[in-house]
C-alpha cells in the first residue's frame, strides 16, 4: 500500500486545488464498508491494512469511518483537483 499524504504535504506539492468533492455515505453504507474492510484485517492477523481502493487512489480505512461516524470528520473523505488535473478534450 501506498504511503498516505496529508493534506499540507498535496497543498505544499500542488498548490491551490480547483476543485474539492467531499464524499458523504449513509451510516448503513459506513457500517457495511467498515465490517468488510475489518475482515481483512482479521483474516490477514493484522498483516494487511483494509481499505478502498479507487481508481483515483482515494484511501478509506476504518479509522477515516469511525472519526467520521463519531461526527469528528464532517466527511468520509475529500477528492481534490488541481489544474495540472484539468485536461482538454478536442472533438474531431
């Protein structure tokens, strides 16, 4: 698994994002996500870390679900864009 950036290391490295997507799921979908990615751990006896893993490289563990589920993270997690990100498409 990758090593996670914080927030300051992206900003030092990217500057200012365009954009920010936060993404919000219901308490029944943090649960579901939450117990799957446990069983991983446990399955693996603590040798592998459960998480999602999305095509733009997003990282959610379970302590991204518990802080958010506590109500300490107003989201699950946030996808940022930056203008390096942003492409042009011509149609032909």
């Amino acid at each position: 698994m990758s090593e996670r950036l914080t927030l300051q290391e992206i900003l030092r490295e990217n500057g200012v994002p365009e954009i920010k997507l936060d993404i919000h799921a219901t308490r029944t979908e943090c649960l579901k996500l939450r117990e799957k990615l446990v069983a991983i751990r446990d399955v693996s006896q603590g040798k592998e870390q459960g998480y999602l893993d999305i095509n733009c490289k997003l990282y959610i563990d379970v302590h991204d679900i518990d802080r958010y589920l506590s109500g300490e993270l107003d989201t699950l997690n946030e996808i940022y864009a930056f203008s390096e990100d942003i492409k042009a498409y011509e149609e032909k």
